[in-house]
C-alpha cells in the first residue's frame, strides 16, 4: 500500500514536470516562430536589400532635384500633387499585385507582421476587405468574430489585396518557413488563398 | 518476483525522473546563438560594412534632400493658395508635415541582465522588432495622429524589421534604446503599452504636454501604382 502511495506521488511529480515542460516549449515555440529569422542569408539579405533601395531612393532623388530645379522657371507643382494623390488614400488606384484571403480571423499581430513582410518586399499600397491603409486607418484590433480596422468592423473573411512587384510580393510570404506557413501553423483551421494578379484595384478613403 | 517487477517498475520510473530533470537542468536556453564562430565572424563583417554603407548613403540623401527642399520652396513660393491649399491637404495625409501636440513618450530598453554584442538572435529579454510593430500597431488603433520611432517619422507601410540584433526602420538601422513619440490622446495612446510590459523588457512611458514629430523623411518611390480613375 505504501509502495502504491509512493509510486503514484512519483508518477503524479513526472505529469506535473512533463506538463511544466511542454507548457514551457509551448511558450517559447509561439515566441520563436514570430521572431525567428529564416536564416542567415535572409537576413542578410534584409539588409542588403534596405541598401539597395536607399542607393536607388538616391538615385531617385538626384534625378528629383534636377528636374524640380528644372521647373522653378515653371513654378510647377504638379507632379508632386500626382504623387501625393497616388500615395495619401484620396483617390482610388491600380496596379499590379496580389490578393490574400483569410477564411477565418487571426491574432492582430499576424496582419502587422504580414503587412511589414509586404512592405519591405515592395508593397506600395495595402487594403483589407477594401478600406486602404493609411495614416488614418491602420491600426488592427482582433476581437471575437472579426477585426477592427479604423472604426469599422471587418467579419472574416479578410481579403488583403496589395498593390507592388507581384512576384516578388508572392515570393517573400509564400517560401517555406514563411509568414503564410507559419499562420497556418499556428491556426490548423485557417485556409489561406494567395493569387498573383495582373490588376488590383483599391478604392478611395471613404472621409 | 511482484515484488521484484513493482522495484524495477519504481527504479525505471526514478531513472526517468533523473533523466528528464538532468536534461532540464543542462539545456541551453534558446535565447544562445548556435552559430559557429566562422559564420558570426562573417556576419559581423558583412553587418559592419552594410552599417558603413548605409551611413555613407543616408549622408548623401540628406544633402539631396536638402537641395531639393529649397527648391520646393522656391516653386512654391511662386504658386498659387488654390494649390498650396491642395499641397498642404495632402502632405498632411501622407505624413509629410510635422505634427505638434499632446502625446507620449515610450522608451523601450533591453533587459539590463543582457547585452546585445553577445548576438545572440533570438531574446525576449531583447527589445524585438515585432514589440516595435506591435506597439506601432497599437498606438495607431488608438488614434495616434503622427507617430516617431528614435525621432525617425512611421506610416503604416513603414517595415520594422529585425537584422540579426538590430532593428531595421524603413531602410535604416536603429539601436536600443528605442524612444517610440506618439502624438495624441495621451490617456488612449498609454493603453497601447499594456502588452509590452508583460514582457521581459525594460519599459517606461511618460507624457508629454507638447511633441513635437517631424515629416516623413522622403516619399515611397512608386512604380506601380496609378491612379484607378486618372
């Protein structure tokens, strides 16, 4: 009776630590699938990349500065209010691009994540379910059953539509190991479609 | 021999035990790179040269950038309100005005048990990129007006980014500590900081009467966006 007593305090200890342990890895795998770099070279290449568009951004500059040199004869502002227009949210624009749609809601950190993934690989303009991102809109709040998203409520399911390098939008959330693999991991119920497509259209600011 | 059977069942089990805490006991935490020495001596180089490389480059930007505000204001100078009025409408949209006001000031600090030069890439008692992306998320859910990381202008399509222990902004790099300026209300915008300090990282958050955030340092370069509707 005693050894019973002794062998069932010994086996309720081993629960308790294998419980303890998995509790742990739990924790610390949810924490490194978020923050783990995919490897070494990616990373490096984050940085080479980040490079690459600042030499390309001074380029671009250069030839900026020429041609607004160029137009203080002209007094023109024109092309400037273009190019606002393009990035502020207040018209409705097009281009190439690709679409996500999530059959079912995630945490809100998923769509920040997916959203800096997609702006770093050129991303120029991101909706969901339609409304733009931008200054006056972000922000994602997940609660029961959708997404806040500026004011509104958004039900599942959330269609991502991005305007940018098509394949290389594609190509930076969709390798192995990527954010698309990883949400799935985390969300076994959750199906992802990605399509790449010729033309994105995303409307204007409703203001 | 039960008797017997029941010892060996009860020495396994204590053999298990052992083995399951000695195991416990000698892992290494995951935070501890696994690098070999070779490849974080190459990382290290290649890191300090992309470093070099980008402080060369953000000089020159700026010079440009400079020249090119100047005759901005020249041509505006000359231009009429109607478009002035439009100009202005839309630099503020896109963040390209500096923006003044009530709001907070988080700063966030690595856990002063550990240092950054030991690289190790993966710490929660590191300030991370996706604690800067969640926070920045966050602080615009709760209406921020303008929001600054280390005095460098966000806008919601602005990566944060992690290269190995840095933290990339945009193209840039930064270092801890990072001084995140909300501008807003300062009661709302302080709710944004509750997640981060369940975390293992320093953080302190003190409001400011009056911050002041600048413009955007420069546009996107676009190449694939039209208008829909020209």
């Amino acid at each position: 009776m005693k050894k019973i007593t002794t062998i069932t305090i010994i086996a309720g200890l081993l629960g308790i630590l294998l419980a303890l342990q998995y509790r742990a890895y739990q924790k610390v795998e949810s924490f490194v699938l978020r923050s783990q770099p995919q490897n070494i070279l990616a990373e490096l290449r984050v940085f080479q990349l980040a490079n690459q568009e600042l030499r390309a951004h001074l380029q671009a500059e250069e030839k900026s500065l020429e041609e607004v040199s160029s137009k203080i004869n002209n007094a023109s502002l024109e092309d400037e209010i273009k190019h606002l227009k393009l990035l502020s949210g207040e018209e409705a624009v097009k281009g190439e691009g690709i679409e996500i749609t999530l059959s079912e809601p995630v945490e809100d950190f998923w769509i920040s994540d997916l959203t800096a993934q997609l702006a770093s690989a050129g991303a120029e303009a991101v909706a969901v379910n339609d409304i733009r991102l931008t200054m006056d809109t972000a922000g994602f709040r997940d609660i029961t059953g959708g997404f806040i998203l500026g004011h509104l409520f958004l039900r599942p399911p959330l269609r991502i539509t991005v305007i940018g390098p098509k394949q290389q939008l594609h190509q930076a959330i969709a390798q192995n190991g990527g954010i698309i693999d990883r949400m799935e991991h985390t969300h076994p119920n959750l199906q992802i479609l990605l399509s790449q497509r010729e033309k994105i259209t995303i409307p204007a600011i409703a203001r | 021999m039960k008797l017997r059977l029941v010892d060996i069942f009860f020495i396994v089990i204590g053999l298990a035990v052992g083995a399951i805490l000695s195991l416990q006991v000698r892992s290494h935490p995951i935070a501890s790179g696994s690098f070999s020495l070779d490849q974080l001596e190459v990382k290290k180089t290649l890191l300090e040269t992309f470093s070099i490389e980008q402080v060369e480059l953000k000089k020159k930007l700026a010079l440009v950038e400079a020249k090119k505000a100047e005759a901005q204001k020249i041509i505006e100078g000359r231009s009429s309100r109607q478009t002035l009025e439009i100009l202005d409408h839309l630099k503020a949209l896109t963040g390209l005005n500096g923006v003044q006001g009530q709001g907070i000031r988080i700063t966030l600090s690595d856990n002063p048990a550990v240092s950054r030069l030991d690289f190790s890439a993966l710490n929660e008692n590191f300030v991370q990129a996706t604690d800067l992306r969640d926070l920045v998320n966050a602080l615009f859910a709760k209406e921020a007006k303008a929001i600054a990381v280390n005095g460098k202008r966000i806008e919601p399509l602005t990566p944060i980014q992690s290269v190995f222990d840095s933290i990339l902004i945009g193209n840039l790099q930064i270092a801890p500590p990072f001084v995140v300026d909300a501008v807003g209300s300062s009661s709302a915008l302080q709710e944004a900081v509750h997640a981060l300090r369940q975390k293992k990282i320093q953080v302190s958050v003190e409001v400011v009467s009056n911050l002041k955030i600048v413009p955007i340092e420069a546009l996107r370069i676009l190449q694939y966006l039209s208008l829909a509707n020209p």
